[in-house]
C-alpha cells in the first residue's frame, strides 16, 4: 500500500509534535572523583611548561591532561583555600591564599614565608588582595593598604606604597610598563594611578568609576573600568574605548588575548569580542563560573563555584539536541548530507532539516501516532528514500511516497536505479513503486552491500555472500570464523576491500577470498563494538559503543584517532557516522555532533615534560643532566607525561635507553622503570605522540651509573693476576688429568684390539677348517674336481675376507653382506645342503652408507648352523639374515628356524662337542667394551620362536645406534 502527501501540509500539521533545541557546545567534566582537590575552583592558570594550576578551596591542583597532583599545607601550602594563582617570567607558581600570606612553587618544592629566606623579609598586615609579576620575573603584592616589591635579582623586598585613607582595589603593569593601581577617593569615585618604577612616583592620576575588583582589568593591552551596568573596555595606547559591554551581574572578567574576554557570571559564561563589544559564545548556561582561562592549545577552561572545571575544546564541536521536552533527547540514527541540507532521522519517526547550522521544523514521516525509528536515508538521482522499522519513504520532487512494507528497514544502499534493502525479514531489491522487486536471502539481515555485481548480507549470525544469476547464498562464516557473529555495517574502498564491522570482533578488512586487515581494541578502537561505518575519501569512520575512530594510512601503517565526549561528542554510544570532506556528522544516543577534523587536529600540540627521577632514596629535579648514580643500589625511575589536553589522555610514548637497548620500544605508561642497571654512560630518549599524530620534540636524559668495586682499574689487575695463577694450577692439573684419560683410552684400544684379535681367531677354528678340507677331500675322492675347485675358491675368498675386514675398525653393510654370504654358502656346502640362506637388505637403506663392527654378526651365524640347524632331521633349515633401519637404530637380524636353543642345549649335553667355540663370548666382551666407549649402547635380543607350542627357532636383533653408524662419522 502506498499514498502521497504534500511535504508543505506535512511540515504544517506535524512541526509542532517535536520541540528543538539550537546548538550547544560540548564539555570534557573534571571534578574531585577524577582527582582535583575540590569542587570549589577560584582561578587557574597555565605555566610555561604547559602545566594547567588549578586554586580549589581545599588545596592546589597541577594537572598535564592525565594525572592531577595536589598540593595542600602539608606541602607547604600557608592555607588549602588558594584564591588566585600567577605564573612569572622564571616560571614560579605564585598562590594567593585567603589571608594576609604567599607562596610560590618553584622547581619541585612549596616556598613560603617560613622556609624561604626572601619571602621572610614580607611583612603583610592585611589580606592580599592582588598580584602582578614583571618582565624580569620579580613581582608585586598587593595589601588593600600598601604595595610590595619582591627583587629575587637584589633579594629584598620594597615597600613600594603605602596608603593611608585609601584602599586600593586593582594592580597591574600599564603598556609603557608603569605599575598601575586603582584605589578610592570616596565612596563613589576612584582613581587610576600609574606610578614610575625607578623611583615609584606618581607619573599620572585620573579619576574613573569606582568598582570592585573583579570589576577592573590593568594590562598593557586592555584596561576595563566600572562603568554601572556596563564594562568599559579602553585601549591603553590610544586610550579611546573600544566598547561597552552590558554586564549588570557578574563574579570576574577574564582577559583572553588581544581581542577576547569572557564575563564569568553565577548563570554561566559569555565570550565577547572587546573590540567589538558583540557576544561570541554562550557557554555553560546555569553553571555557576568563577573563572575562565584559555591554554596554549587553544583550550576553553571554566572554573566553577561547586561544580569543578570544564573544559571546552573547540567550538568546531556543535551540539544539536533534539526533543529536550521529552524526558532525554531524541537518538540521531540516520544522516544524509545533500548540497544544501543536512537531514537527520531520528526516534519516533522525526526527520529534521539543517541548513547553515539552522534548523527546520521536523517531519514525522509516517504520522503522529508512529513512533518507528528512521534508520537510514540514501539518495539516488533526484530520490531520497527513508527507511524506518515500518517500512520505507520515498520523497521525489515534492511529495513523499510512503510504502507499508512488511518489513524493518536496517539499510539501504543505492543499486542501478534500485535500492538494495536489507530487513529483519531479508535481503531485498526494491524499485520506485515501493514493491521488492527481488529477494536475494530469505533469512533475518542486520546490514547489506553490492561490490561487482556480488551481494553480501550482515545477519545475527554471520556474513553471507550471493552470487550468480541463481543466487547462490555462500556463507563465509565457514571459511572464516571472524565472520561469524553479528554484523553491524558493511562498505567499500574503491581498492575493492570490502569493510565489515562487528559486533564484538573489531573492523575486518576481506578481498579476494582472505582477511587482509583486522582492527580491534589492541590496535587502538575505542572499542570492539561497532555499530556504524562510513567510508570517505580514503579515511574509515568507525562508531563504536565507547566513540567515534577515524583510521587513515601513514607510510602504508594505520593510525586510528578517537573522538569521544571529552572531545566534543554528545554521547559516546555512536548510531551513524556522515562525512562530507572534513566536515563530520555524528549520530548519536544523546543527539547530533558536527566538527571539522582538520581544524580539530591542526590546533593540537603535544609537549612532553619530564616530571621526576628518583633512585632508591634520592630524587632529582626533572632538570638535572648528568647527574651520577651509584653502582648499588641504581634502580631508577623516571616520571613524564605529554601534554596534549585535547588527546585527554590518549598519548603514546616511544623510547629507548641508548646503553642499554637502541631499539625503540612504546607504551602508553607515564613512567619508565629499571630496577638494576649496569655501570656506564647512559642516555635516556623519550618521544610523545597525541591522539591526532602530532609528535613532541625529542627528550634528552643524559646519566651515567658509577662502577662497581671489581670494575676499578687496580681490583682488575689484581684479579688478572690472580686469575693467571687459577688457570696456571688449572692447566696443570687438567693437563695431569688428560694424560691419565690418554693412557685409559689407550689401554682401552688395546683391549680391544686383543679381544678383536681372539675374536678372529675364534672365526677361523680348527674345527672348521678340518671339516672344510675333509669336504674337499671327499671331493677328490669321488674325482669331483669341479665341486672341490669351487669349494676351495670359496674356502680361500673366505680367508681373505677374514684377514682383510679384521684389520678394520667398521665396515660397511655392502662388505658384511659379502662376508656373510660367503661364510653360509661354505657352511651349506659342508652340510650338503641341509638348509638354505637368505640375506636381505631394506630398500631405504643404503648400505654403502652405513657401518659396523667387523665379524660382529658371523658368531650368531655360526651358533645358527651349529646349533640350530645342524641338529634338525630333514633338509628344510632355514637361516635369514636382515639388514634395516628407523628413527634411531640400525637393526641386524639373524634368524633361524632350528631345534631352539633350549634343545640345543640338550644335544651339547648328550654329544661329545669336539671344538667349543669363543666367538659368542668374545662377542658379547666386545660390545661390552663398545658401549663402555658410546654414549648410546648397542642393544642386543635374544628371541625363541615357538609354533604350536613347539620350538621354531631363535632370532637375535643387534640395534647400532645411528650417531655411531653413520658414514660421517
């Protein structure tokens, strides 16, 4: 369904449902909860290094824009209640208490009439009641009855007037610099007096108006006098007026610059332009304000009588409040800027109209009685449509069109004349009827996007991609589990990233299939909750539920600048960001924000300050430059801050102590701590970075730690030759121990030697080669010459296997095989063929490359002929000998499928044995000994085979570790 309305009947009939508020200005709040000594704040001023003094009632206030530290009598504070503070030209922190005394603090302590030695001179009667510093950095009391000199350069004090009948009200320094001074002639009538400072004569009088002192300014570029209801403002140097300004009720007036004061009234404060006599800005409407000051940066601040201070960053920072009638404002969730006119959607279905910072009657789009949000607005061409929880408007030249959709808007986007519209029922094109055209998902959308013709669709539960003419819905929560969750927002860089917030995993950056970004808390959000996205000439604008981020690129490295409501905002709960170039418009629970980003971050400055360095129980003024710590105890910390009050406490530091560690590191800690340090030459670097990228000058701390008592020249001497005698000894004796290892291992390698030697012998036994001629005899007697040739071929091969591996220490896989074979195929020969061999060898193992012991395995060989096969009744012996290798050993196997060794035993028992071999015994000595020499053991098993019960068997594993099997080794 749909119908059209007259936009002027409906501005006419529905302006009056929703009552607006113009701009305000927004306020950074300070009171005792964020550590300011009282709620009551008299004055305040700002020193040369860019500390802001605060006077309170209950003390002193120093704050750098992090960390307020106070000051009361304990310090040495005269009194806690400070009425006025001023800062000279040598940078000493003067302090007006509440009473007839003075202090000032200077380089780190509180001096005061009692513990300095000048300042005993002062002889005050009464309350002071006014104070001016000079060029030179001295300065003058003032008493309501006499004027003090305080000469630090003579160190003494002057008594430069003294009043009898008269009171004087004001002091200061005139632009010929003369001491000016106004006291009273009666009850109505004053006079200005300006006095010569070489010898303080009267230089001139004329009369004024009499009035109070807060009533009064003396400046070298602006006097004010009393003028009844109204304050006139006088140039010194031409004395003509420059205005009047009407001013019936106020508590103080405060100088700015050369053409700004402020009147600081119980009901707020009002900047004028003096020059001009016209009002600028209203601020802090019904806050009671004692004073004003504005800082270096450019900072507004107000001090309040009960209410702390606030502070004022720009008045880039316009406020629009809408709906103030209602119990809290309207939220903004909706912004579209067009050429001329700014509209705002906000709840209850209002949408308002800004045109030069004015605002227009509101429309409630779909009557009075609906109270749907409007939660987006977009323009194609001439349209704008509006999308709200009950559905969409479309305005068209004059007229709105309104579609009673099934479905809550969450946000549109533009799409070749369409609109794609995402809802709490889909994910949906729309055309100008106000029909859906075509359904792209079925399933609850939180946010939608287009990018080259692929579609994708925030939901509660993910991000989902449509593609193809058959819309094929992929979920890339599958791929990608940072994908899966709620989304908030979904755009585009003209790179082709597609840019997905989150409601719980930051900002994500996705092109071509992977995460090419990611943005949470630990990179710098104010949160990783975000609720809206903008994207505007190549700068991110993310709203978050704790503000608003910016992201831009530096050198290819990301910067994220935050923006809360101690910058300006209404309300850190963000709903909708609306960039148009450097003008930002920001939506949120409390109202509309506008600013300029680049006026905001060209005005800030960041200036680091060393505030203290302390070590063990000795501090240093924040000054002091080489100074020397001593070798125990030298742990040290060293205290700063940045002073960037508009970055409110958003300030990174970088820093490195050459001497120790070049490499730069950060931390966004105010103190760096080095609990031990080595002696030497150090030298401190710190560097400050605000929240706008704006960088401090390098600081500087030269130091050295003093040596220790073996790091003296003589104890070094004295040590060297000491150590020469230790090593001496030490050589000698390790020399001695040497030599005795040398003879172990000799004899060690003797023994061995020995026992390799029995070893062969015991291969070559009598017996053995008694059996081997009687075979060849047999061959001779039964004229088998060929069998007794080949016997004797074999025989002799044997031998010279025998001679030549014994002399080696290893030998390798290839030459063991060789040796084995040879020795079975003897042996099968002289048994007559009562078993048959096989010897194999793994495919991964590459026996040239690996080695053993000589004749280690041919013992076990032999024991397998003699014993095990010799004793079976048939012909079917079986005897296998493997070579392989794992991850730690390489594994010798000898197997046989003999009487076992259990019989055997039997048969040595019953059977005369004619020779009884060493080479099981001598082998076992020499794996004995190898181990004695190897770090890891060669491990030797013994196995019997049973089948069906009945010996099979035996098979005997010798595992060579491979550390000592390598070819390398």
């Amino acid at each position: 369904m749909r119908y059209w309305i007259p936009i002027w009947l409906l501005l006419w009939t529905l302006h009056l449902a929703a009552p607006i508020q113009g701009q305000e200005y927004s306020y950074a709040h300070y009171d005792v909860r964020d550590g300011l000594a009282g709620s009551v704040v008299y004055h305040g001023a700002e020193d040369q290094e860019g500390f802001l003094w605060f006077a309170t009632e209950t003390g002193v206030s120093r704050f750098d824009g992090t960390h307020f530290r106070n000051f009361t009598t304990r310090d040495g504070l005269p009194d806690n209640e400070i009425l006025r503070l001023y800062v000279d030209a040598r940078n000493r922190v003067w302090m007006q208490p509440f009473g007839n005394a003075v202090s000032y603090y200077y380089q780190g302590k509180i001096h005061n009439q009692y513990n300095d030695s000048l300042l005993k001179q002062l002889r005050l009667t009464r309350d002071v009641i006014d104070m001016v510093p000079d060029a030179a950095g001295n300065m003058y009391i003032a008493e309501n009855n006499a004027i003090h000199y305080v000469n630090f350069q003579a160190q003494k004090i002057t008594r430069v007037l003294s009043s009898s009948g008269h009171r004087i009200i004001k002091i200061g320094l005139t632009v010929d610099g003369r001491l000016g001074y106004i006291t009273n002639i009666d009850w109505l009538t004053g006079a200005y007096v300006k006095l010569n400072t070489q010898n303080y004569g009267v230089v001139s009088q004329s009369p004024v108006a009499l009035g109070p002192i807060h009533r009064t300014w003396i400046s070298p570029t602006l006097e004010i006098f009393n003028g009844g209801d109204s304050l006139n403002c006088i140039d010194p140097s031409t004395h003509r007026r420059l205005s009047s300004i009407y001013a019936p009720a106020l508590k103080s007036v405060t100088h700015l610059d050369d053409s700004l004061l402020t009147i600081n009234t119980p009901n707020g404060s009002t900047i004028y332009n003096f020059r001009t006599g016209r009002p600028l800005h209203e601020c802090l409407y019904k806050v009671n304000v004692n004073t004003t000051m504005r800082d270096r940066e450019g900072n507004y601040w107000f001090m309040t009588h009960g209410a702390g201070i606030y502070r004022m960053g720009s008045f880039e920072f316009l406020n629009y409040r809408f709906n103030p009638d209602y119990d809290h404002p309207l939220a903004v969730n909706s912004l579209l800027r067009t050429q001329k006119t700014l509209y705002v959607g906000t709840e209850k279905g209002f949408l308002y109209h800004i045109d030069s910072f004015r605002i227009s009657p509101p429309v409630q789009l779909l009557g009075y009685k609906t109270f749907a949000r409007i939660m987006n607005i977009q323009q194609q061409g001439d349209k704008l449509l509006f999308g709200t929880d009950q559905g969409v408007v479309l305005q068209k030249k004059e007229k709105l069109q309104v579609g009673k959709l099934p479905a809550a808007i969450k946000t549109i986007m533009p799409y070749k004349g369409k609109w794609l519209v995402s809802t709490n029922t889909g994910l949906f094109l729309l055309n100008d009827s106000l029909h859906f055209d075509h359904c792209l998902i079925n399933q609850r959308a939180t946010s939608g996007w287009a990018l080259n013709d692929t579609f994708y669709m925030g939901s509660t539960t993910g991000l989902y991609q449509i593609t193809g003419p058959n819309n094929t819905v992929n979920f890339l929560g599958n791929q990608l589990p940072v994908f899966k969750g709620r989304i908030t927002a979904i755009n585009a860089t003209p790179d082709g990233t597609l840019w997905v917030a989150t409601n719980g995993t930051g900002l994500i950056g996705y092109r071509n299939n992977r995460i090419t970004h990611q943005f949470t808390e630990k990179e710098g959000l104010s949160s990783n909750i975000c609720r809206a996205l903008f994207i505007d000439n190549g700068y991110l604008w993310l709203g978050t539920d704790k503000g608003l981020n910016r992201i831009s690129w530096q050198d290819a490295q990301p910067q994220i600048t935050a923006y809360t409501m101690e910058d300006g905002l209404l309300a850190n709960i963000v709903n909708c960001v609306y960039v148009d170039r450097s003008q930002v418009y920001v939506g949120t629970q409390a109202g509309l924000t506008v600013f300029d980003a680049e006026k905001i971050s060209g005005n800030s400055i960041c200036e680091l300050r060393l505030t203290g360095i302390t070590s063990a129980d000795t501090s240093w003024h924040q000054d002091t430059l080489n100074f020397v710590l001593p070798a125990r105890p030298n742990g040290i910390r060293f205290d700063y801050v940045g002073i960037s009050f508009r970055s409110a406490g958003d300030i990174t530091y970088r820093y490195r102590l050459k001497g120790l560690n070049d490499a730069w590191q950060t931390t966004r800690e105010t103190y760096l701590s080095y609990p031990s340090l080595p002696s030497g030459e150090y030298e401190l670097q710190i560097q400050a970075t605000n929240k706008f990228g704006v960088t401090s000058a390098l600081l500087t701390l030269p130091f050295r730690v003093d040596k220790l008592l073996w790091e003296k020249t003589w104890f070094r001497i004295t040590v060297l030759l000491l150590a020469w005698l230790l090593v001496w000894l030490f050589v000698k004796a390790r020399v001695r121990k040497v030599r005795q290892q040398n003879e172990e291992k000799m004899q060690l390698k003797n023994r061995m030697a020995e026992l390799e030697q029995m070893a062969l012998k015991a291969q070559m036994n009598p017996h053995f080669i008694f059996n081997s001629l009687n075979s060849v005899q047999q061959y001779v007697f039964h004229k088998d010459i060929v069998g007794a040739n080949k016997f004797i071929t074999e025989f002799s091969r044997l031998i010279r296997l025998t001679l030549d591996l014994s002399s080696r220490s290893r030998i390798s896989i290839d030459e063991e095989v060789d040796y084995l074979s040879t020795y079975l195929e003897l042996e099968k020969t002289k048994l007559e063929d009562k078993f048959t061999y096989t010897v194999e060898v793994s495919p991964e193992l590459q026996t040239e490359h690996w080695y053993i012991p000589p004749m280690i395995l041919q013992p076990y060989v032999e024991n397998s002929v003699r014993h095990g096969i010799r004793n079976r009744r048939d012909k079917n012996g079986k005897i296998t000998v493997s070579f392989s290798i794992d991850n730690t050993y390489l594994i010798c196997r000898v197997e046989d499928n003999g009487v076992g060794r259990q019989q055997a035993g039997k048969y040595k028992s019953e059977m005369h044995i004619e020779y009884q071999s060493k080479g099981m015994t001598l082998t076992a000595r020499r794996i004995e000994m190898l181990n004695k020499s190897h770090l890891q053991p060669v491990v030797i098993t013994i196995e019997d085979l049973v089948e069906n019960d009945t010996p099979a068997g035996t098979r005997v594993v010798l595992r060579f570790p491979l550390e000592d099997a390598g070819k390398s080794r």
